[in-house]
C-alpha cells in the first residue's frame, strides 16, 4: 500500500480554514495508523519539485511477516531503551497488550535485580552487540526467564531505533536445567552412599580381617623354633607386605567415608587430609584454616572437603607445583575456600574448547559440587601461572548444634584399628 500526500484541489470558492484543516488532520491519522499497522512501505508527498518518495526501512511486508512468525520476541529499541517495535510473540510473552509495550521503556519489564547490568550494557554495547540473562515481569505479576540478544542498529536507521533485540523464553529450559541438577544431585548422594557401605565394608570385613592374620602371624613367629631363621624371615616378609596391604585398605576407606569430617569437622578433616597428600606427594602444603561459626550443614562440609580433594588431586596429577597454598576463611555468613598452586597452569579456555564448554571431568565434578549446594566456584589459571580455585558458599544463620567432642574422647570399636605401628617393627626387628 503506498500513502500519498494530499495535493490541495482547486475548487470555485477557497474552502474554509477550520475544514481544511480537519481534512489534512483526519489524512495524518490515517497515514499513522497505516504505518503503524505495517500497510505502509513508501510515502509519496507532493512538493515544490514534484513528488518524493520516502521508504520505510524495515517496514517492508516480507520482513514484517518474518518478524512476526518468529518464535521468539523481537523488539527495536532508542538510545535511551524505548521500544519502537514489538511483535505480537513478545507481547504474548509478556501477557501484556501489545499497543501498552510499543512506547515504554523496556527496563520496565525486566526485574529490578537485572536493571543495573542491562543500564551497563546498553551504553557500552560494542559493535557485536551481547547476551544477557534476565528476568522479565510478566502481566500475571509472575516473572519469566529469558535471554536477551542485543546489536546495535545503523545510526542512519529511520525512526530513531538505535538497538535490535531479540528475546527468548528461557522458562523451559531452566525447568529442564533444574531438574538435570536435582538428578545429578541424586545421582552424588546416592555414590556418596555407596562410598559409605564400601567404606563400612572394607573397615569390618577386609581390615578386620587383615589384622586377625597379622596378629595370627605374630603368633606363628613366635611358636617358630629358634633355628628355623629362614621360615622367620618369610613370615616376618610376609607379615610386612600385609600390614602395608591393610594401611592402604584403611587409607581408602578414609577416603570413601571420611570419619574425621563426619566426627571433628571441616577444619579437621582438611588438616588430616593436606598431611596425607604432602606425605604421599612430597610437595609442601600451607594452610590457613578458620574455624566457621556456625558450624555448616553436613552436605556443606562434605562438597567443600569433596572440591578440596578434587582440587588437590588436579595438582597431583597436572600441576607440577612445589607448594599449594589452601586457605578456609569467613566473611559474614558465607564460608570461602581457596587452594592455590604454583604450577605449570593451564588455559582455562582451550581447556572448555576441548570439553565442548564443560572444562576437564575434575573441574566439571568440582562445579556440579558447588552448583548442588548454591555455591560461586571460580578456576583462575593461566599457562605456568599457576591455578587458584574458590568455592564461596553461604553458612546458616541459626547454630545447628554444639561443637562436635574431639577425637581423643571417642574410642574405637575393637578390632577397627590396625595394631600399633610398634608391632610391625617387632616383625622386622627380629630378622
């Protein structure tokens, strides 16, 4: 449909002022609503040098019937975040009358909580334009997740629209990302069960079996004729390599059910674990524990502990360093743990490429812990700079409980325990 300028007509006698005025204001309106409506693609208006034409930029028929079929929202934007243009999906969206959005600034619909970083990026939006994850308000007065994909527009675009932008509900997809945590979150708590029965296994039954046959050997030492060196020192041998066999056993099971996290705490549990792994490993570890107040859930302390020896474990295997540095602190009601290493580093980036985006399998375990407990987990690296994980977690306003009782208070079921350490000397001392 093209509009053209009203040319003046040429009547006997002059029309009156106030006629021909509401004749050209009626016109106006029509043309308006034209425009608006997208009937309109070109003005023709008559002028001193004859007709012009002027074309609407994006007003085209072919381009409005994209916009509108679109299954996500599509808006133009001023400078200053007006919307100029909606199509009928947005305002489906939004639950809310298109003629009511057309017009209002669009900082309006978004959540307070998201207006200063949309404010930020508007006025710095680069030529590439960004992404932005947001909460909209929805007419029902329910808010509704979405993303946000804004370029910036030619500043010679008609009509003043200075950004285009592009909006997709994000309500389904969050829906299926919770419930892939919630299954994800099962799916820990039911190895971390299984870690638990191993663990209870291997101290009831194969410890405790091992330790029967080391004080059965010592028995056999003992009954062996004095002569009969060469049967003394096999079993003397062989009493050594089972003892070595049963402290692993017990190292394992320390490690698949921590009692010490479970019986003396966080900071514990750090300290037993960080004298083991420099032990093992060599390399020096300084530590810097705060003890928290109050005392974290349960499930707290154990993905903390769970990230630190994941951490710890990427520093063994990849790191090549010669000191980690961990450090516990508290800051208000959050908890934040720190391990740093001096090794080689690595690329943080190419290390997500590689991984289609989820990062090496030990910082992904690392991340599904901190994401199941509502924690930031933040992995700075760079190559040989060396690698610092974070993980800030919020701790309970109310005191869950008393302090736990230490450990010298508690005594070990019998036949829990592998025999004191003097006892595997007396073997080797009688050689």
């Amino acid at each position: 449909m093209r509009a053209r300028g009203r040319k003046r007509s040429s009547r006997h006698g002059p029309p009156s002022e106030l006629t021909e005025l509401r004749a050209r204001l009626l016109e106006a309106k029509e043309t308006l609503n034209a425009i608006q409506s997208g009937g309109v693609d070109a003005l023709v208006v008559a002028g001193r040098h004859g007709p012009r034409v002027y074309t609407l930029e994006g007003a085209e028929h072919t381009y409005r019937v994209l916009i509108e079929s679109m299954s996500e929202g599509a808006l133009t934007l001023t400078a200053g975040a007006v919307i100029l243009y909606a199509n009928q999906r947005f305002a489906r969206m939004l639950k809310r009358p298109l003629e009511r959005i057309i017009g209002s600034p669009f900082q309006r619909l978004v959540a307070t909580k998201d207006q200063a970083a949309l404010r930020a990026l508007l006025k710095r939006p680069g030529t590439s334009g960004f992404r932005l994850q947001v909460s909209l308000q929805v007419g029902d007065g329910s808010h509704m997740p979405a993303q946000i994909s804004i370029r910036p527009l030619s500043k010679n675009g008609s009509g003043g629209a200075r950004f285009g932008m592009v909006v997709t509900d994000m309500t389904e997809t969050v829906r299926s990302q919770e419930m892939l945590r919630v299954l994800s979150h099962r799916l820990v708590q039911a190895q971390e069960s299984e870690r638990g029965r191993v663990a209870f296994e291997l101290t009831d039954n194969i410890t405790q079996s091992l330790v029967v046959i080391l004080f059965r050997l010592q028995t056999l030492v003992d009954t062996l004729p004095a002569d009969a060196w060469p049967s003394r020192g096999e079993v003397v041998e062989l009493s050594e390599q089972l003892s070595g066999i049963a402290q692993e056993v017990e190292l394992l099971s320390r490690s698949l059910r921590p009692s010490v996290l479970r019986n003396l705490g966080l900071v514990a549990a750090l300290r037993a674990s960080s004298e083991e792994w420099e032990q093992r490993t060599g390399v020096p570890i300084k530590l810097a524990l705060t003890k928290l107040n109050p005392l974290p859930p349960p499930e707290t302390k154990l993905a903390l502990y769970r990230i630190f020896e994941e951490a710890l474990r990427n520093v063994e295997q990849h790191a090549r360093a010669r000191l980690v540095k961990v450090r516990l602190t508290q800051q208000g009601a959050f908890a934040q743990l720190a391990i740093k290493d001096d090794g080689i580093g690595f690329d943080p980036d190419h290390i997500r490429a590689k991984r289609k985006g989820a990062g090496g399998l030990g910082l992904l375990r690392m991340r599904e812990r901190a994401g199941f407990m509502g924690a930031a987990l933040a992995i700075k690296s760079a190559p040989h700079g060396g690698t610092e994980v974070k993980v800030r977690i919020s701790l309970p306003q109310e005191l869950p409980g008393s302090e736990p009782r230490e450990a010298a208070t508690r005594t070990p079921a019998a036949g829990h325990s592998l025999p004191p350490p003097r006892t595997m000397r007396r073997f080797s001392g009688q050689r």
